[in-house]
C-alpha cells in the first residue's frame, strides 16, 4: 500500500520551563494517494499545529514524519521549500493572497519559485482559474474579488505546480454557505481526479463531505473512521515541469529574480515617501560626493591652465637660495654666456636669458610706474604669450639691440584708448625710447606677474647696453624638449651651471613640479573631502538598514506565504536584497542629478571656474551606493529569509 503521509509518534511542545506546553501527544497514522481526510477538533486540540507539520511549515519536537518518502526532520530549509513545491498545495482561511498581484499571478506564483518559464507560468494559471470559473478575472487585484473567488484563486494556486497533496485549513471559515459549499464541491471534484485532500476543520458538516474523518482532543488521536469509500486511485494530469537544461534553469532563475525586482519596485511605490525618506541619505550623500570631485577636478583644471599659461615644460633659473634670499641682489655669476652654453644642450628645446628693472614709463601726458623686461627672441614661445597686435622682436632685433618694446594688455590699457593702434608709438622707460612693435594678449592666470602690474618687453640686449648697463642677468628660462623628461634636464642642467660657477648659487622653478605638486594636493583634498561625504552616505545607509528591517516586519505575512508556496531562503533574500540596491541606486541617480543640478547654478553664480564631472566619478559614486545597498540590506534581507514559515504566516 501506497502513502503518502505517515506519522509516527508525533509530539510537540510549546515554551519552555514551567510555561512548556504538550500540544500533540504520540499522533500516528498514515494517510493514501487520493485519500480525503478530515482533521477535525476543538480549538486548542493541536489540529492547525498537525496540519503544518503535515505541510512542512513547523517541525515536531519528537516522532517521524514523512511526506512522499522523505522524513521532513532530516531535510534542510531549502529541501522543505522544495517538498512544499513539489508535492504541497495549501488553501488557507484568510486566502493570503498578495495584495499587489493580479489573480493569474498569485496563481502563477509557486511556479515562479519551481522555475517554470514565465510563458508557461501564465497559461497554466490562466488555464486552472478558467477550470474554476474565473476566466474573466485573470487581472484583478484581490480586493475587486469576493471572499468565493479569492478562495477559488487560493485553489488554483494550490494545483499550480500539480498539488498532489492539498491542505485546506478552515476553506469555508471565511465564506457564506453558498460560496463555502462551492469551494467543497471543488474539492471533492480534485479529491476524485486523484489529489489528496487533507482539510481542517472545526465544523462536522464539512468534515462530512470528506471520506475519512480523524479527530483530535487535546492532541490525541481520539478517533479515526472512513466514513465513506478511498476513491479509486486515479492518474493526475502532470504539472508543467521545468526543463532541467541549463538554459531553462538560468530562465528559472531569471524569472525569480524578474519576479522579486517586480515586488521590490511594487514595495518601493506602495511607501513612496517612505522610500524617498530613506533615500535622503544616500542622494545627499552621492551629490556631495560627486560635487567635491567635479569642484576638485575643476580647481586643479584651472590651477593647471594657469601653470601652462606660464610655459609648460619651462625650468625657470634664479640667483639665490630660494624665494626671500636676501643676498640674491648681490648675486652676479649668473650671465648671458650660461644661457648660450645651455642653449646648446640637446635636452633644451629654447633659451632666454631675463633682466628686469623698474621705472617710470611716460608716454604724452601719462607717467606710470612699470616693470621693463629684458628678454630673447624666443621667450615669448617659452613661456606661451600670444599677439594681439604686431609683430614679437626677432634675433636679429636681439642682436642689433633694437629700441623695440611690446607691451602686455594692461600698459596698453593704461596709455591708449580702446581700439586704437599702439603700432610705432614712442614711449619712453627711464627717458630712454622704445618704440611700441606689438602688443600682447590679455593673459589671466593666477601664478606669475599679478594682474594689475604694467610689464614691457625689449631684447634684453637693449635692456643691458642702452638702459641699465648691467653686466649680468637676474633669470634665465628655458623650454624642456618634448621628449625629455622636466626632472632630468633639471637634473644636468643644475649639474652643468654648478660646474661652470664652482657652487650652486642659484635655485631652479620647474613648471612640471609645480604640476605634479598641484594635482598632488588637489588629488588628497579631494581624497580627504569625499571621505568626510561619505560619512553621509554610511548614514545613509544605516537608515536603509533600519527600513529594511521595518519592511521585513511588515510583511511578515507575505514571507510566510511565499515561503509556504515554495521559496527558497534564498528567494526571500534576494527579494530584500534587490529592494535595498534598489533605494540605494535611486537615491544614487537621483544624489548625481542633484549634483548636476547644483553645477548649473554654479556655473550661474561663478562663471570663471568651472565643474568638471567625470563619468568615471558617478560611476564609482553609483557603485558605491549599490554596495552599501548590498551592506546595509544583508542583515533586514538575512532576518527574512530566516523566518520560520509557521510564525510568519501566524503574524497579523
């Protein structure tokens, strides 16, 4: 003889200590393939406790239970979830229908977790709740059904994945007597196609339409009579079964995991300032982060653009020790024959050597205080300056120490009239003439001479013989071959004037290191700057965790139903893993347009120094909040997924 449940001294308890209580005491009995039981009882006999150890929602504290062959004490979580999936169908009370799923898929719903194809999913649910009488219901929510077709939709769901084995706890408790005897004559229907009806009940006059009835009182077997004839064993249609090749598994699991994102968002939409409150901290976060590294990056843009505004790969010589040498005036080694000894190295692309003096500048009525620039040709390509007027001094200038001067954009202010031609005007620098031969661009930057300063340009030929006299230089700047590096030619160069001047009176600026120095601190504000915003986004994160762990306790219930129709723990994990990412990844998006938001009206309010994003930066800033998502979510999504299917199905 063929069965399948069998029960051997069943005991279970209750508590601990003195408040331990002996809900069933020594149950044995076995029930056949196509039988249909009732279990029947007062309330307090243990018969909803037997029927979930049947069910495999709750274990029993001593004896044996089988289901199908398998002893549920030696079968782990996931193996139960799969014996409830196989073998189990379960029609409760209160229906425990999702409120946020259609009719076909709550029906659809245990053959999510079997890994049915969503295509086959669909039709066999539709298929069984037209067999029901349902088939202009498939897309109605459970709230636009009655209390009859909720139920009937609670059957379906039980047949999805074949329900061999059909437990009913109270199926007409909730119902009229007109939906209620519906819902047994559908039963006796399944009982006669060949699946094995075990139904709990308190009322006699459904336990009559059963073949055998079993009574319970104070968790014994008080009596156990047929009272009518086993229906003879019959060949159930076959469920839909999935394919065990690996593609239809990866389409099972996909399908589970379409499922739980879809519950996830639904979660997420059904509280929708709650979510968004959650999310505060995480899109504040994100934007902070992303600001600091777009204002970071766009500082050390502008700091760099205004370094190369100096020259880029330029090594500036100066007499000295260093910045504030006070003996550097008096330092006179430095001349025109170092500049042409370094103008001869291969490492050096160009060479000028510099002299500067200050004086009064007249030009008609005006006497203005100004600097005057003794300069090579080549200094202008060295250090990047552009013409906005005429034409720069040549070597042949330099050679014939020309009385040419070009002026910078802000002598030019000062001395003529907007628009009008400086070209071969006189001016005279310590009554010396110089006649004007060009006129510079408009050069903003925030190292070098300052803004307000009034800086000529002459051969420093001219500057020396016919102006100051002197002998020597204070600087000489060359420009680094592209395919050198800046250390090393700092490197012989610094070498080379050593030996020509017997000591190192002399200090060097090298534009690169400047570079390298700036990006280097700019880089570690940013480093230190994020770090400090990231503390939101930990904050952020802790407010995930605790609504999670909310959400987890609010639908309690729900777990229990998923679980009881055949979720995996892993299953309920993934679902609350997935709506942690979720919130996370919005509040992420919606952390990187606020971002974007505020560099608009940056970019309004401040229009010489720009943001610069980077996508590689919202990237990262993305990823990271997925990850805290993963963090913060684990622990809500692991106090899920380790619920005992019993408890979760008994919270209100």
């Amino acid at each position: 003889m063929s069965y399948i449940i069998e029960l051997a001294g069943i005991n279970k308890f209750f508590g601990q200590g003195a408040g331990r209580v002996h809900v069933l005491k020594d149950v044995s009995f076995s029930v056949e393939h196509g039988d249909f039981v009732a279990i029947i009882g007062q309330s307090g006999s243990g018969k909803s406790t037997l029927m979930n150890i049947i069910g495999c929602l709750d274990t029993q504290t001593s004896g044996v239970c089988r289901i199908d062959g398998d002893n549920t004490a030696e079968l782990g979580p996931d193996q139960l979830a799969a014996l409830r999936s196989r073998s189990i169908g379960f029609i409760f009370q209160r229906y425990n229908l999702l409120p946020s799923l259609s009719a076909t898929e709550n029906t659809a719903l245990p053959a999510v977790y079997a890994g049915l194809a969503g295509t086959q999913r669909s039709a066999r649910a539709q298929q069984l709740l037209t067999d029901l009488g349902l088939g202009d219901k498939f897309v109605n929510l459970p709230t636009e059904l009655s209390g009859g077709q909720q139920q009937r939709v609670s059957i379906a769901r039980a047949l999805m994945n074949g329900g061999r084995l059909i437990l009913a706890d109270e199926p007409t408790g909730a119902l009229d007597s007109k939906s209620g005897e519906n819902v047994l004559q559908i039963l006796k229907e399944l009982n006669r196609r060949g699946h094995t009806i075990i139904i709990v009940t308190h009322d006699h006059n459904v336990a009559s339409h059963a073949g055998r009835i079993i009574e319970l009182h104070d968790g014994k077997v008080i009596a156990d009579q047929r009272t009518g004839p086993l229906a003879p064993a019959r060949e159930m249609a076959a469920a839909p079964q999935p394919s065990q090749a690996r593609h239809h598994r990866f389409v099972g699991r996909l399908a589970q995991f379409r499922e739980a994102f879809t519950m996830s968002v639904q979660a997420m939409l059904a509280h929708k300032l709650r979510s968004l409150l959650t999310m505060l901290g995480i899109i504040i976060g994100i934007a902070s982060v992303v600001s600091v590294v777009a204002l970071g990056t766009g500082s050390q843009q502008q700091i760099i653009a205004d370094i190369n505004a100096m020259g880029t790969n330029t090594i500036d010589i100066m007499r000295g020790s260093g910045f504030g040498d006070r003996r550097a005036g008096r330092i006179r080694t430095l001349t025109v024959a170092d500049a042409n000894i370094l103008g001869k190295q291969p490492y050096i692309a160009n060479v000028t050597p510099n002299t500067s003096n200050t004086g009064d500048l007249v030009y008609r009525n005006n006497t203005l205080s100004a600097m005057l620039n003794g300069v090579g040709e080549q200094y202008f390509e060295v250090k990047a300056l552009a013409m906005a007027q005429g034409r720069f001094f040549d070597h042949n200038d330099v050679r014939a120490t020309a009385s040419y001067a070009v002026i910078d954009h802000n002598t030019y202010s000062q001395l003529f009239s907007p628009g009008e031609d400086a070209l071969g005007k006189i001016i005279l620098f310590r009554q010396k003439p110089l006649r004007i031969i060009g006129v510079l661009k408009d050069q903003e930057r925030t190292f070098g001479p300052g803004s307000s300063n009034l800086n000529i340009y002459a051969p420093y030929t001219t500057v020396m013989r016919r102006i100051t006299g002197a002998k020597f230089i204070s600087s000489i700047t060359v420009k680094v071959n592209d395919h050198v590096m800046p250390l090393m030619a700092e490197k012989k160069l610094t070498e080379l004037l050593t030996a020509r001047h017997k000591k190192q009176d002399f200090f060097t600026i090298n534009t690169d290191s400047i570079r390298k120095t700036v990006e280097s601190t700019t880089g570690t504000l940013k480093l230190l700057i994020s770090g400090i915003a990231l503390i939101s986004l930990v904050v952020g994160g802790i407010g995930v965790m605790n609504i999670m762990l909310v959400s987890v306790t609010e639908r309690t219930r729900e777990i229990g139903v998923r679980m009881a129709v055949g979720a995996k723990q892993r299953n309920i994990m993934e679902q609350f893993l997935i709506e942690a990412v979720l919130i996370c990844m919005v509040g992420g998006l919606l952390g990187v347009g606020l971002s974007r938001l505020f560099g608009v009206v940056f970019g309004m309010l401040v229009s010489n120094f720009p943001m610069v994003y980077s996508t590689w930066a919202m990237v990262v800033a993305l990823v990271c909040s997925s990850v805290i998502g993963i963090i913060f979510g684990f622990v809500p999504a692991r106090n899920a997924a380790r619920l005992n299917p019993i408890d979760a199905l008994a919270r209100e």
